[in-house]
C-alpha cells in the first residue's frame, strides 16, 4: 500500500469511529448501569450528551469553518478526541463520564468537519474524497452497536474507549502529512442553499435510526436477556445489508435509491414494532430491512447534501450537525413515550407472570420458593434492575425437573412477550421519522436530483 493510500485509510477510520461513536456505547449500557449505581436516564446521558456535543458544536462551526485551514481542524479535532477518549476510559463517575462524551462529541465535530478536506487533497479530487467521506460516515453508523458489543464482552465497557485512542492517533499522524488549505467564502452560497432539501431528509432517516440503533439493541439486551456479543451478532445485520445492497444503490436512480431506502427503514421499524414476541430471527431480518434502507438512501443523500462547486467544507459540517440534531431530536421524543410505557408493561407482566406460576402443575414446595424468589426479582426490576428471572426457577431444582423447567420457560417468555410489545409503540414513532423522510423526499426529489 503506497503511503497515500495509507493516509486515506488512517483518515477514513477516524471519521468512522466519530460516526460510530453516535451508538457504539448502546450495549454497554447495561455494564455502565451496574458500574456507576444510577438510572437508566442517568446512563442514557453518555449516549445523548455525544450527540447534543456534536450537533451543537458543527451548527456552530457552520458560519466560521470554511475560513479556517482544514488540516488544523481535523489535527484539533483528533487531539481533543483523542484526549476525550482516553478520559472516557478512566471515567470513576457517571457525571465524569458524561462530561468527557461531551468533550469527545466536540472533537469529533471538528474531526469530521475537518476531514472533507483533508481526504480531498490525499485522493486529489474533492468529489473522491467526498464519497470516501460519505461511506465511512455512513457504515460507521451502522456498524457502531455491533463493534461496541464485542469490545464489551471481550474485553470491558473501557476497551469501547481505549480501541479508539490508537486511530485517533493515527489519524492525527496522516493529518500531520498534509497540510489542504480552503480558500475564504464570503457570504452563505446559493448552491449550499440548495442541499437543505437532502439535509432535511437525512435529519429525518437518523432520526428513525435511534429506532434500530438504539430501540432495537435495548430490546434485545434488557428485555431478552442476549449477551452484548449475542446482541452485537443480532445488530450486525444492519451493517451487513447496508453493504450488500451497495451495488443495488450504483444502478438505480437517484431518486428511487432515496425513497425505497426510506420505505425499506420505515418498514424494518414497523417489523420491529409488530414482533410478537422475543425472536431473534424475526429481529435481524428487521434490521436486514433497516440496514438495506440505510445503505440505499444515506450515501446518495450525503453526496447531495455536500456541495463539492463553492462550499464543500460548510456544507459538510452543516450535514453533521442536522444528522446529530436528528438523532437528539428522536432521542428527546421517543424516550419519554418508551419510559411511560415499559412501567404500564411491567405491571401487566407481573400478572400474567402469577397466572403462570399458579396454573403451573409444579408442586407447591417448588412454586413458594420460586414465587419469593421472583417476588425480590421484580421488585430489583422496579429500581432499574435487570433481573434474571430464570434463575430463581433453575436455582430450585429447574434443571431437573422438566415440569418446573417448562414453568420457567412459559413465565419467561410471557414476561418477554408482554414487554416487547411495550416497545411498539417508540418503533412506530421512529418508522414515522422514516415516513417524514419519504414524504420530504417526494415532495423535493426535482431539487435532489439537480
């Protein structure tokens, strides 16, 4: 590989891991919630408070950016990243921990703003280095839970942190190697005018995607029990179907790639949200379906929203800022509707627990001991908790005895059932994100397609 090529890729992963960083935390939540003994709004914030940083720090950057050499805003961004990174992984509090996402989220708005640029001048074309930016963009987001599980079950919630600490690094060495300079603009230009239309329908598809990105990985930890590596396998088929339908994108026309990507996630979500219970093979195809609308409709979207005539590094950082703001937005609208529903679910689930347990053939001796048991279980998951409810039943002989072994199993995926529907409906709020994305997508398709 020539040190060109070098350059790019070490430039290209840092502008994923910014990308990813919007979600890659998701399935270490559950670790993060233990560790620091707080709410689930309070373990929330180290995912939100990324995403304000980073939406409010590239819409502020938008009117300054374009006057400031690219280099040096990708090196200040990668520094501070760097830093944020290296402080998120020796975190000891939650409010620590919150306050360095923030710091990483502005980090990674420079990083990325910067980066456009940058990947210009090392491929010697604005319109190759654009595409590199757009695909990095677009499966760093996709591929974030995924990698986070892993690094999580392997290793812990820290190494999520430590593995980004070395490509920053590294990307700060290639920005080192090239110094693109951006000629001042004067004034906002009419053609970064017209790429508010792919803007705002890229604001609306991020928003939907806290329905796959983040919904959808809850679900599968928190409510069906899987392991961050068993949900990291689930969530990798969001990436995996945005990368197969890449040469599905190349030969359609732009405006079909746009809407059927939008009606492709708008019905994953709405597969998402009609699961009747905890099944694992009914969510990846789902997510295939998110994944497919993602890898459609993103990267053509990307290369609309960027003007590569007059206003290249403006237009990228503005295309930042709207997808953060959408994702804050769908955060801020979805997680009070999913918070005022799992308790109502809850209660239902602990009824029809006890019809369980009590219409069980299992003997008394077993099913008092086991009730008590569950009786502690329900009452940790009413303060947040996430119980194991089979081990009450496999702790008094479940193992060997099938009468018992099938309670436990009827019980357990009752209460799965129950709280699964919970979640519809956050999913459907999040496919009518996608919907919106659509409609705005119809509604402006003579300007998408200029």
């Amino acid at each position: 590989m020539s040190l060109e090529k070098l350059l790019v890729a070490l430039v290209v992963a840092a502008v994923a891991i910014a990308f990813a960083d919007s979600s890659i935390v998701v399935l270490a939540l559950p670790d993060l919630y233990r560790r620091f003994d707080t709410t689930i709004e309070g373990v929330a914030w180290v995912v939100t408070a990324y995403n304000v940083a980073v939406a409010v720090t590239a819409l502020g950057l938008v009117l300054i950016v374009h006057r400031i050499n690219a280099a040096r805003v990708l090196g200040a961004g990668l520094v501070v990243f760097l830093g944020a990174s290296i402080a998120c992984a020796a975190a000891g509090s939650l409010p620590f921990l919150i306050g360095m996402r923030s710091v990483q989220g502005v980090g990674a708005a420079l990083l990325l703003a910067g980066s456009l640029p940058v990947l210009g001048a090392l491929t010697g074309s604005s319109a190759a280095g654009a595409s590199l930016w757009t695909l990095a963009g677009t499966f760093g987001a996709a591929l974030g839970p995924a990698l986070g599980g892993v690094l999580t079950q392997a290793f812990d919630w820290r190494a999520i942190f430590i593995a980004q600490a070395p490509l920053a690094a590294l990307g700060l060495l290639a920005t080192l190697r090239t110094h693109p300079h951006v000629v001042a603009e004067e004034g906002w230009s009419p053609s970064l005018r017209r790429t508010l239309p792919a803007n705002l329908c890229l604001g609306l598809l991020f928003g939907a995607l806290v329905g796959a990105l983040f919904l959808a990985v809850l679900l599968v930890i928190t409510v069906w029990g899987y392991s961050p590596i068993g949900g990291a396998a689930i969530v990798s088929a969001l990436p995996g179907a945005a990368l197969a339908v890449r040469p599905l994108e190349r030969r359609l026309p732009r405006i079909a790639a746009v809407c059927g990507g939008a009606t492709l996630l708008a019905g994953g979500l709405l597969g998402l949200a009609l699961l009747p219970s905890a099944s694992a093979v009914l969510a990846v195809y789902a997510l295939a379906l998110c994944g497919a609308g993602l890898g459609l409709a993103v990267p053509l979207l990307s290369q609309a929203a960027l003007d590569l005539r007059a206003g290249l590094v403006r237009s990228g950082t503005l295309t930042v800022g709207v997808r953060h703001l959408g994702l804050v937005l769908a955060l801020a609208s979805i997680a009070p509707l999913l918070a005022s529903e799992v308790p109502k679910a809850g209660d239902k689930a602990l009824l029809k627990a006890t019809a369980v347990l009590l219409d069980s053939p299992a003997g008394l001796d077993k099913k008092v001991p086991v009730a008590l048991d569950l009786s502690g279980a329900f009452a940790r998951a009413r303060e947040g908790e996430v119980p194991d409810l089979a081990e009450p039943f496999n702790a008094h002989g479940a193992r060997h005895d099938s009468t018992l072994a099938a309670t436990r199993d009827e019980l357990v995926g009752t209460i799965e059932a129950t709280i699964t529907r919970a979640f519809r409906p956050a999913f459907l709020l999040s496919a009518a994100f996608a919907a919106l994305a659509l409609v705005a997508g119809l509604v402006f398709r003579r300007r998408l397609l200029s």
